[in-house]
C-alpha cells in the first residue's frame, strides 16, 4: 500500500531563517505530488505541483519555492521566512492516474 | 475561478441525529468531488471521491450526492456520533493538463455531543 510521510509535525522558527520541509511518498512510482497551506481561518491553499523529478509549477507567488530531486521526494523551502508564511503545510500525492488525493499529516509552522 | 462554498461553517448536534453537510462550487465542468475529514492540528483523511458521472457514494453511515449541473454536493452522515466530531471538507478537482487541481472550501465543524 501507499504511504505518505512529512516531517517534521511541528517547527517554530525565527523570521529570516531558512526552511525546509520534506515529504516523501512510499508504494508508488511517478506520483503527482503537491504541496498546500492551510492558513488559521482559511481554506487549503495550492502552493505548489510537481509531475516529475525537476518539475515544478507555483501556483501563487509567494516567499516559498520547491523542489523535486526524487521521484517520491518532494521539498519546500525558504531562505528567508516571514511571518505570513506561518500556517499548516500538508503535502499530498494523486493517487492512481492522479484522481484522488491523499494528504501527509502536515507541518505546523510558526514563525516568531 | 472555481469557488468552494460550504454551509454551515459550524453545526452542533446531539448524538444520535442524522445530518446534512452543503458544498457548492461555481464551475460544473469539474473532474471528480472529494469529501475530506480533518481532525484538529492532523491531515486530511478522505472519505468519499464522486466522479463526475456519479449521482451518489456510499460509505457505511456516510452518503455523498452530486449535482453537477446545479454545482451542489451533499455529505449525508446517519446517526451521528460523537467520534464524528471533525472538520469536514468538500474540495473539487479539475483536470489541467497532466496534473489536477483541488479547489477546497473552508469547511463545515462538526460538533457531536452526548
């Protein structure tokens, strides 16, 4: 079966420090891979998609970038955070032919 | 643009009552409806997928409709308990190129009490 694992489940950072936040996907080969905010008060946003190794479309401009150097490894990253970048992240894989999604635990990120 | 609207944005019920969850979305031309759970400070756990050819989903005490036309979906839950207690999503998906977008609402929270 497939899995989806994110890490780590909680990080509070300072603003100006980097970022990096790592999902990887288990049971599965070439998976759509996905990466979202949910902000306190609003929906899940898409912040980024990948459909393979390198490939990569930002769906809002942002502080955020991302990056696929895996087949199941899918990272976001900041050089520099702001405070607005605090929220929850959750990473998702589209399932079979990239029909249904099916999310990590997420990351509680708060910036200070 | 797609829009997700959910309604209510927060509903209390006794345990026992049966109840309905409302999502609407403004363009029909959708892939497939996914219905999500989401437990406080966790991910989501999906718990029903509609193509876009169904009228209705089944899981256990879960019923989910579709209304393409009208850009209406319903999530039926049966003789509510309080392990139902959760946030529920409705989010769209619709195809772009080789990958799918999902347009979520902002969810409906469940309270079940005893």
């Amino acid at each position: 079966s497939q899995t989806i694992h994110q890490w780590p489940a909680t990080l509070v950072q300072p603003v100006g420090s980097p970022l990096s936040l790592e999902c990887t996907v288990e049971g599965t080969s070439n998976p759509n891979l996905y990466w979202y905010r949910q902000a306190a008060g609003r929906g899940l946003q898409l912040l980024f998609y990948s459909v393979g190794i390198g490939q990569i479309s930002s769906e809002v401009p942002q502080n955020l970038s991302a990056s696929r150097p895996q087949d199941r490894q899918f990272i976001l990253s900041s050089k520099k955070l702001l405070l607005s970048d605090s929220g929850f992240y959750l990473c998702a894989w589209g399932g079979w032919l990239d029909t249904e999604a099916f999310f990590g635990q997420g990351t509680r990120l708060t910036v200070v | 643009k797609q829009e997700v609207t959910q309604i209510p944005a927060a509903l209390s019920v006794p345990e026992g009552e049966n109840l309905v969850l409302n999502c609407s979305f403004t363009d029909s031309a959708i892939y497939n409806l996914q219905w999500f759970r989401q437990d406080p400070g966790k991910g989501l756990t999906s718990l029903l997928l509609i193509q876009s050819s169904q009228r209705e989903q089944t899981s256990g005490r879960l019923n989910a409709s579709l209304d393409k036309s009208s850009g209406r979906s319903t999530l039926y839950i049966a003789a509510s308990q309080p392990g139902d207690s959760a946030t529920y999503l409705c989010a769209v998906r619709n195809r772009t190129g080789t990958a799918s977008k999902l347009t979520f609402g902002t969810g409906t929270r469940l309270q079940v009490t005893l």
